[in-house]
C-alpha cells in the first residue's frame, strides 16, 4: 500500500510541510469570524435584557453583560480573537440571567416591578357651544 506524503509515493517533508501550512492558514482564518458572530450574539442578548427590563430590575448583570460586552469588542479589535468569544460568551450568560431576573420579577408582580402597559387616549374637547368665546 502507498501512503500519501511517504517517501515511496514520491512526496517528501517539504510537501508534508506545505500541505501542514495550508490547513493551519485555513483553521485560523475562522478565529475572525467566530469572534464577530460571539459578539453579534452577545449585543442581541444584552438588547434583548434591556428590552425586558434587566436595566432598572437586573442592574449588576446587565452592567455586567455590557461591560463584557465592551471588553469583548476591545479584544477583537486588537485581533485577540479568543479573548473576544471568551468575553462575548460571558457577557451572554450574564445577559440572559439578567433577561432572566428582569422578567420573572415583572411576572410576579414584585415590588419594583414595572407595571403594565397601558393604552392612553387623547380627550378630545366637546364642540364649540355658540355665542360662547373659549
């Protein structure tokens, strides 16, 4: 049996070499792009805590979440790629505890807890009476 990359197929270490520096090359370029998609994930997390509440009934895991949020885009910025998704997948977890808490107390009705919305009308003034000034 011939094996690939042997010296009786004819390949030789620089071929092993170059084909090793290929696959490296292409491995490291996705470091870029799991960075930039653990940090996407991550501010969709944090708006969606924010959009629940998390800022006024979850303040230290929202602050949190958005502080590693912020750390995680620094880290990309310097190319730091695995520090990024580190920091990114922090700043979810802490991002969904704070969804978490933000709704479970405005569910339970909880003292701080945010009251239903509700629908205002605008008072419309009744017609004019004649011969009367407004």
């Amino acid at each position: 049996m011939i094996r690939p990359f042997s010296t009786a197929a004819g390949g030789s270490r620089a071929l092993r070499a170059v084909a090793t520096i290929i696959c490296a090359g292409i491995f490291a370029g996705c470091a870029p792009v799991s960075s930039t998609a653990s940090v996407l994930k991550a501010d969709l997390a944090l708006t969606a805590a924010e959009t629940a509440g998390a800022k006024q009934h979850a303040p230290y895991e929202y602050t949190a979440a958005s502080e590693y949020l912020s750390k995680a885009r620094e880290e990309a910025g310097y190319s730091h790629f695995a520090a990024s998704v580190t920091f990114a997948d922090k700043a979810v977890k802490l991002a969904d505890d704070a969804k978490a808490k933000a709704l479970a107390i405005s569910q339970a009705g909880q003292p701080g807890a945010l009251p239903p919305p509700t629908t205002t009308t605008t008072p419309t003034l009744p017609p004019p009476t004649p011969g009367v000034p407004r």
